[in-house]
C-alpha cells in the first residue's frame, strides 16, 4: 500500500501542472465538489501543505542561510519589492476595479510558493538556495506581507493588518516550525522518512483543493461576468508573474550570481505562494470585495504551469547546446 502511495505522490509531483488543470476545469464543470474547501477548512489546508514544507528542513537548510547571507537577502529583497511593484504598477496601468486591485496585490505580496523548490530542482538551480530563500520570506511573511498591503492597498480598502498577521503567523510559522522540529527529531527513523515521502504528493493535492474551493466560492462571479474577466485577470497575472521571472533573472545577473543561482531566483521571485494569498483574500477582504479571491486563484494555477515550463525551457537549452555552461 505504501509503495502506491509513493508512486502516486511522485505522479502527482511530476505532473503538478495538469494535476491543478484537471482539478481547475473539474471545479468550473461541477463546483459542488469542492464547496467543502472554505473557511477554517482551507486555512487547514494550507496548514497542511506548510507543514509538509516544514518537514523538508533540517539544520544543515538553516546552516546554509547563515553561510550565504548575502544571497538569501538578494533574494529576499527582490521577492518583496519587485513582486509588490509590479502588482501595484498594473492595477494603475489596467485600471483595475478594488476587487480585482485587492487580489493582484496580495499575490504580490505574500512569500515564494513551496513549489518553486520542485521548479529549481528540475532545472538544475540551486535548491538549497531556493528552500532558503522559501524559507526566509515565509519567516517574514506574518510581518512583511500585511505591512505591504497595508502600505499599497490601505489607501483605498480597509486592510486588517493585526488579523493577517495572526493569520499568517498560524498557517505557516506554526505548522512549518511543526514540520522542522519533526524532521529534527524522527528523520532519521524509516517510518518518518516513508511519512516524508509521501508529504509532495500531500502538497499538490491540498493545492489543487485549495484551487477547487476558490474557483467553487467564485464560479458565480465568473459565469455572471463570463470571459471578459478571465481574460482580464489572466492577463494581469500573466504579467505579474512574467515580470517577476524576469525581473529576478536580471537581479541576479547585477548581483554576478552563477547560472543555477539566476535560475533559482528567477523562479523565486516569479513563483508566488497563491495559496496563502486565496486564504487571505477569503479571510479578510472577500465579503466586502468578493471578486478579489479571482487573481489568487487564477494565479494558483498558473504559476504551477509557467513555473514548470520555465524549467523546462531552461533544461531545453542545456540539451541544445550539448553541454552546461555558464552563458545565458
């Protein structure tokens, strides 16, 4: 039984991106089946897959930071400003309403996405820089991620800085620290490491729940206004997440970083964790804005697909020219 299980968890990690597109059209075609995915369930959810974050980490992950501090903050850095800016620069530049604004602007701000580690690894980034960099800005989130939306969206909606801490704090300090002091205890021992196994599998499946819930919590919006705001909102997601590949990719080239550092901060930067942002924006903004949760969770779906084919491309071009160099 166990040996399925790990298969079907290494499935489920090889092939996220249909996984969430199977389960995005699931969800539009029958939405009933995901209308459990809401409220305290989703942010259990999303507890769930943070915790399996956790369970990655080890002493030598937190070592690594204190040996790189210079990268790790590059990185930080980049994550929350370029993000936040370029979210802030096309709500002006599309004209977009508060709801649609709200929900761009909180992708923006909330940390990297825990996928973004399985995109490094595919291309042959650094992946201990890339769980660092995942693990610092979740550390920061609780403080940066209400204090920038604050800052960029106070002025128009009101904007419960205090709850979104606490919130924050809850579904990724605690069950991340929970998963670490797991691994630090019992990772040595087979039946955790079997446990652990199976936990990428765990992660894409309470993704794609959480994708399902958003898309059942908003599938009346989005029949009543049709393809106009699809096409809108994918389109400034599209940007979103573009610019910050990038964007990131340049910043790591000023800072002289390798080829598998560029790559893995490219991806860092661009791959934000949507999910978080869905659970705030049903939290703290949705009653009042409820189209706001649309830009989270088309971008749930998207960054798993443009983070798997920027991977790809990036390992296209080692095949194309034979062999790895240090040129791109």
């Amino acid at each position: 039984m166990i040996d399925i299980l790990q298969r079907i968890s290494r499935l489920l990690s090889a092939h996220t991106s249909a996984f969430i597109i199977g389960t995005a059209l699931c969800a539009m075609a029958l939405p009933q089946l995901f209308g459990w995915v809401s409220g305290l369930t989703q942010t259990a959810v999303l507890g769930v897959i943070m915790l399996s974050m956790g369970m990655t980490l080890t002493a030598a992950d937190f070592r690594h930071l204190a040996a790189h501090p210079a990268c790790i903050a590059v990185g930080t850095v980049a994550q929350y400003t370029l993000m936040p800016l370029i979210a802030w620069a096309l709500t002006l530049a599309m004209r977009l309403d508060a709801s649609l604004a709200i929900g761009i602007v909180l992708v923006g701000c909330c940390p990297g996405g825990v996928s973004s580690n399985i995109m490094s690894f595919l291309c042959k980034g650094d992946v201990a820089f890339s769980v660092g960099m995942t693990t610092v800005s979740t550390l920061l989130s609780p403080l940066v991620t209400p204090m920038l939306v604050l800052w960029i969206a106070g002025q128009s909606v009101e904007v419960d800085a205090a709850g979104m801490f606490v919130n924050i704090l809850i579904v990724t300090l605690l069950p991340v620290g929970i998963g670490f002091g797991l691994n630090t205890w019992l990772g040595r021992r087979s039946g955790f490491g079997t446990v652990r196994s199976l936990m990428p599998g765990v992660s894409v499946a309470g993704l794609a729940c959480i994708v399902g819930g958003v898309i059942c919590s908003v599938h009346s919006q989005l029949l009543e206004h049709g393809w106009e705001l699809f096409g809108l909102t994918f389109a400034v997601v599209l940007c979103h997440n573009s610019l910050g590949y990038a964007l990131g990719y340049l910043a790591a080239r000023l800072f002289a970083m390798d080829r598998a550092r560029r790559r893995t901060l490219s991806i860092e930067v661009g791959m934000q964790n949507a999910g978080l942002a869905t659970n705030l924006a049903a939290n703290f903004f949705m009653a009042a804005n409820p189209l706001s949760v649309v830009p989270c969770a088309i971008s749930c779906v998207w960054h798993s697909i443009s983070g798997t084919l920027l991977a790809q491309l990036f390992v296209w071009k080692d095949n194309r020219n034979g062999k790895e160099t240090e040129t791109e």
